[in-house]
C-alpha cells in the first residue's frame, strides 16, 4: 500500500518538508500530559497515536504553506498526506522505543539548550510560552518532546558511529558532481526597461553622451530596480534570457560598457556591466569534508531506513480502519494493493482495526 502512496509525487514533495520537524514540539505532549479517551488512529506496540496528535500535525504542516498552494490539493492529496504523516509519526514512535530500549540518556542541560534555542526565535519570554499556549502546549511537555527527539537524534548518530567513507568514494562523487561546486559566471548590471524602442533608444542617446544610467534609470526606467538606479547586483549568466546573453558575452571585459537596446519578451532593456565574474569550481580540498559529511549522512539515512524496517517486522502495528479504507479506495492501485500490506500494519497477523472517531 505504502508503495502505492509513495507513487503520487506532489505529495512526496510535501512530505519532504516535514522530516521529524512534525513530531518535534506538537503532539506526542498531549499524549504524555492525559489524551483522555481519544479516538485512535493508531497504535504502536500498545502505545496510541490518536487522531487528534494526527490532526495536530497535519494543521501545523499545512500551515506553512500559502492559501493558494492549499488551494490546489483535492482530497485524495489530503488524504494521501494524512496517512504519510501518520506513517511519519509510527516511524517516530518506533524508534522513541528503541532509543528507550537501548538507555540512550539525555541531560537536563541539553535539554534547556534546545529551549533556549527556541527561545531565541522570539521577541520576549513571554511571547514564547504565549505561542506554547496558543499550541496547546505547556514548559513541561515541551521539554519532554524535546527530550524524545534527542533520544531518537542519538540513536540515529549511534548508527553512523563506525561510518567511514574511502578517501576513493569522495573524490568519485567530486568528479562526477563537479556542477554542484562550480559557480557559473555572473554579472554585476543595471537595468532599464520600457515599452517602446522609441523611449529605449531616446535615453541610449543620453547615455552615449555621457548622462548617468543610474539617474536616468531612477527617472526613466519602467521596472522595479527603477529606484534602485536599474541596479539588479550579481546576476547568474545561466538565469539571463539568451538574448540577453548574446549581447553581453563580447562585453563582458569591458566595465561599465552599455548595451544598445535589446528586445526581451513585450519590452526593451538596456544594460549597463558594473563587473563579471567568470565561473569558478571550487577545488576537492575545499569540498572534500562537506563531501565527506554528505555521504555519511547518506549511509546514516540507510542505516535508520534498515533499523526502521527491522523494527516495523518484529512490532505490533495497528492503523484505524477508516484510514485503511480511505487511502485504498483512493489509490489508482485500490485494485491490485493488498488492503491490510504488512508494510503498513507490522506484523499482519497482529493486525486489528481500531474504531474510528
């Protein structure tokens, strides 16, 4: 089923976005403060993840985003999201678990760290546990989440103790990635626009006669750089409409040259090259431990994935029905997905349907 549900693209690329940060501060507080008797969306070897820490979630994802991306997902994309999350939240769980297994401890002093790391995001103290307030949060829930997130943050970077990347693999991925570390050339300019080649060739004349472009970009100019003086800083050669670059390139040692009016698009521009840059590659000693970190964190990413999935086969993993049913029924692959896949439930035959609220 999960196969199915990773095949709707815009989705994933939501889902990217919320890495743990879902779990980090909102939901699993409520939990360990009294859920009461929520209804339940799920259970994690005995442990519930009710339907309100799922809703929780998915209000403070879908926060982030503008009302017209909102705007643009129908109800499977919603639907689809909510199970993610939900799957995001089992995964949390799972390893919580773990790290509680394993006596992965975390001092109070790193606690109050990440407190005042959050802290620090705010106006004033009492701004910060205005907003804890507003999320239905208190001090003393937040310190737990933070608590649990650090204990699972070990246990991943447990993981990646004993990786050690060859000095061969890292001067590989330079070698077949250098565009990652190459900056291609740039141009410092100034810009005017206009509608009319009429007006672009009358302030050209100015210009050829020595005027300042940028007095007459503030006082001619058509765009928004106008009151800038046309000043549009270091621009990439590769983001330029190719018109634009044909003019440019012959100029591009030639400071301060001007060039005659160029059509872009309904308008006519003028440019002025303040200073080029040409592409520079950044050499493999000034790479090699970024490179290094990254691949590390891939195999820490693998690692976790194997452990998760290691975990999933020996829990005891129930989903509510209605998310069961809500997600198959919405899937292109309703037909040919098993509806109760022991990649989503854990052990399939522990598998029990939880009532819906």
């Amino acid at each position: 089923m999960l196969r199915s549900l990773r095949k709707h693209l815009d989705v994933i690329l939501i889902i990217v976005v919320i890495a743990f940060a879902v779990t980090i501060y909102y939901g699993y507080g409520s939990r360990r403060s009294g859920g009461g008797n929520q209804a339940v969306a799920a259970t994690v070897n005995g442990t519930a993840i009710t339907f309100y820490e799922l809703d929780q979630a998915f209000r403070n994802l879908i926060s982030q985003y503008d009302s017209k991306t909102l705007n643009q997902m129908d109800e499977n994309s919603i639907t689809f999201l909510r199970r993610l999350i939900l799957e995001n939240l089992i995964q949390n769980e799972l390893l919580y678990q773990e790290a509680k297994s394993r006596r992965i401890k975390v001092s109070s002093s790193e606690i109050e760290e990440q407190i005042e790391l959050i802290k620090a995001q705010f106006p004033s103290e009492e701004d910060f546990r205005r907003y804890l307030g507003y999320q239905g949060f208190n001090l003393a829930a937040l310190r737990e989440a933070i608590k649990r997130e650090l204990m699972i943050q070990k246990l991943e970077d447990s993981l990646a103790e004993e990786i050690t990347i060859p000095e061969e693999e890292i001067q590989k991925y330079y070698e077949e990635n250098k565009s990652l570390f190459t900056t291609p050339p740039q141009y410092h300019l100034r810009q005017m626009t206009f509608s009319s080649q009429e007006e672009a060739e009358a302030v050209l004349k100015r210009l050829y006669v020595g005027e300042d472009f940028a007095q007459l970009a503030k006082d001619n100019s058509q765009d928004s750089y106008a009151s800038q003086g046309g000043d549009l800083g270091w621009v990439s050669e590769t983001t330029l409409p190719p018109e634009v670059k044909e003019v440019l390139a012959p100029l591009k040692d030639k400071p301060l040259a001007i060039t005659p009016v160029i059509k872009v698009g309904e308008h006519y521009c003028i440019y002025q090259i303040i200073e080029f840059k040409p592409q520079e590659e950044k050499k493999y000693e000034e790479v090699k431990e970024s490179i290094e970190k990254l691949l590390k964190e891939e195999q820490k990413r693998v690692k976790v994935n194997h452990l998760v999935a290691e975990l999933r086969e020996k829990s005891k993993i129930t989903i509510a029905e209605s998310l069961q049913i809500a997600v198959e029924s919405s899937s292109p692959e309703a037909d040919t997905a098993p509806q109760s896949s022991p990649e989503a439930t854990g052990k399939e035959e522990n598998r029990e349907e939880i009532p819906t609220p």
